[in-house]
C-alpha cells in the first residue's frame, strides 16, 4: 500500500472508532421479536420493500432522503410523516421528498396484524435498511425501538443543509447533531442513488457568482454534457439530473466519490466536498477503497440514533400522517 493510501487509512479508522460510541437509548436488536402474535415485523417490512422495489427500483433513493430529513431535525421521529398546514412536508427543503404512500401501506400492514405496536419511525429506518441491501449495498443490522414524535413544523426543516452550503458550515450543522465530518462525507454517499433538477443547478451551469459562464470547479467537457442534453436552456420542464454516474444510478456504492474526483459532481456541496482541504482525503479513500459500504452501515446506524424517543416518550401512532 502506498504511504498516502496508508496515512488515510488510519486517519478514516482513528475518525471512525472516535465516534463510535453512540447513544442510542433503549434501542435494541429483535425488538419486536414475539411483540406481533406469530407474525415477524421485519419480514413484514421487508417484504414490502421488496415488493416496492420490483416495480419502483427509485425507492431506495426515497427512503433515504426521507430518513436523512427526519433524523436530522428533531432526531427520528418520524415528525416528517406528519400531515399539517404547517408541517415539515411543507418546508421547501421537503419539496423532494417521496415515499410516503410507501411508509403508509407498511404501516397499513402491520396495522392489521398487530395495532399499536409498530412505530412509524421504526417502519423508515428498518425500510431504509432494506432498501440498501437490495440495491446493491450492504447488509446490516439495525436497533428498533423508536416511538413517534407529536410535534412537526416547517421551520424545524431550516437545521437541514442546502444543496449549495459549504464545507466548514455543512461540519457545523452535522457537528451540531454529534455527527463529525467523516459521518457528513460517508453520508453524502447516498447522494449516488440521488437526483435533483435543473433548477437547483441552473447558476452552476449558466451564471456561477454571476459570471454567466460556468463554475470552473465542474469538469467543462461534463458541463457541455449537462447543458447539451440534461438542461438546455429554454427547455420546458425542470428536468432530472442524477447525482451519480446514470449507469451507476440504482445502486448503492462508491461510484458517487469517483464522480466527484472527475469532477462530476452535480451539487455544488458534492464538488466542494472533494474539494476542500478538510474533505478532499475523505473523498478519495473513500473512492480508491472498499471501505465504503461498511462505512455507510456504520453511518446509516449512527444517523438513525440521534435523538430518539424511548420508553414512555412519545407515542406510537396508529395512522403515520397524525397523531393519535
């Protein structure tokens, strides 16, 4: 092994095993094992999943959009499912979000075989988990035991990173929520099952800073790319763009970081985060070894303990988009 490969490598394990101890409450593995008569909960979910993904390979995208929105507001309570004039739904950080009909028919499910029993923020986390595994990322295990928060407004959604924040304040907000910055860039690594649109982008392509021409950190030749056939101007609908690599779209893997070191990063934040000196070495190990998916099941398990309600806290709502 090359002596750099070597010195990130050590430094990505020392930044790993530091956060390794986290909180998670009164979270357990098998939670729900004899809690739903002779029906398996996580069968149950799993299956569906299953079933979704047959037909809607995308869902995978959704449910980790949806999990990273949840967790990383109020901790995961599911506050997102909540309907309300005023809810997080309606934040435009939320505007992507999808999935919800999906967490709905699971909780439909489980309902009808053992009411009251199953959160519905256990329901996105383990439908995440499976969601993963089935797309070609890894296999792991995750604690259950999460109830249901009461509480949901669009202005909670303001604690979320924006697609254009830059590094030193994207550390900020996850270092907020006990997440340092190896978690942030393990994290972003969902982005390669993600989208965005035109719109998000358009400045970055046409008018960067207000130079009208483009942002010099986007490789030019994948600029043209972009421009000729994703987001010509004039075009009359805010098309998709993927965050990845479109061969490598429905797949959970590494191909996101090497996108980002041709510098095909699409989000201003994915191409900063190879960019900036405090990330760039993250970048590229994580795109120049195999540690990823571990990394990302380490990350997703540690997302999905931050703030969690327990024991008599909260409640476990019978229907996802309200309180009981």
């Amino acid at each position: 092994m090359q002596p750099g490969r070597s010195v990130a490598l050590l430094a990505a394990v020392f930044v790993f095993l530091a956060s390794a101890a986290s909180c998670r409450g009164q979270l357990a593995n098998n939670y729900y094992a004899g809690k739903c008569g002779n029906a398996s909960v996580e069968t149950i979910i799993h299956d569906a999943v299953k079933a979704r993904l047959a037909w809607d390979p995308r869902m995978v995208a959704g449910l980790l959009h949806l999990l990273f929105h949840d967790c990383f507001v109020t901790g995961c309570d599911a506050s997102i499912l909540l309907d309300g004039p005023n809810s997080e739904k309606t934040a435009i950080q939320n505007s992507g979000i999808f999935g919800y009909d999906h967490i709905d028919d699971i909780k439909r499910t489980l309902e009808n075989v053992c009411s009251g029993v199953v959160s519905c923020a256990d329901i996105i986390v383990a439908a995440t988990r499976d969601a993963v595994a089935m797309s070609g990322g890894p296999n792991y295990q995750v604690q259950l035991g999460r109830r249901d928060g009461m509480v949901s407004q669009a202005g909670m959604a303001s604690a979320l990173p924006g697609p254009n924040v830059d590094i030193p304040t994207a550390i900020n907000m996850f270092s907020q929520k006990g997440l340092n910055s190896f978690d942030m860039a393990i994290l972003m690594g969902a982005h390669t099952v993600g989208v965005t649109h035109c719109s998000v982008i358009h400045d970055r392509l046409y008018n960067f800073n207000g130079t009208n021409k483009p942002d010099p950190a986007m490789d030019p030749m994948y600029v043209w790319i972009l421009t000729t056939y994703a987001c010509p101007k004039a075009q009359p609908f805010d098309n998709i763009v993927y965050l990845d690599d479109p061969s490598s779209i429905l797949t959970v893997d590494k191909s996101y970081y090497n996108q980002i070191l041709k510098r095909h990063g699409v989000l201003a934040v994915d191409q900063a985060l190879g960019d900036h000196s405090a990330t760039a070495w993250m970048v590229n190990f994580l795109g120049t070894t195999e540690f990823f998916p571990s990394m990302f099941s380490y990350a997703l398990n540690k997302l999905a303990g931050l703030q969690v309600l327990t024991g008599t806290a909260g409640q476990i709502r019978k229907n996802c988009r309200r309180t009981n």
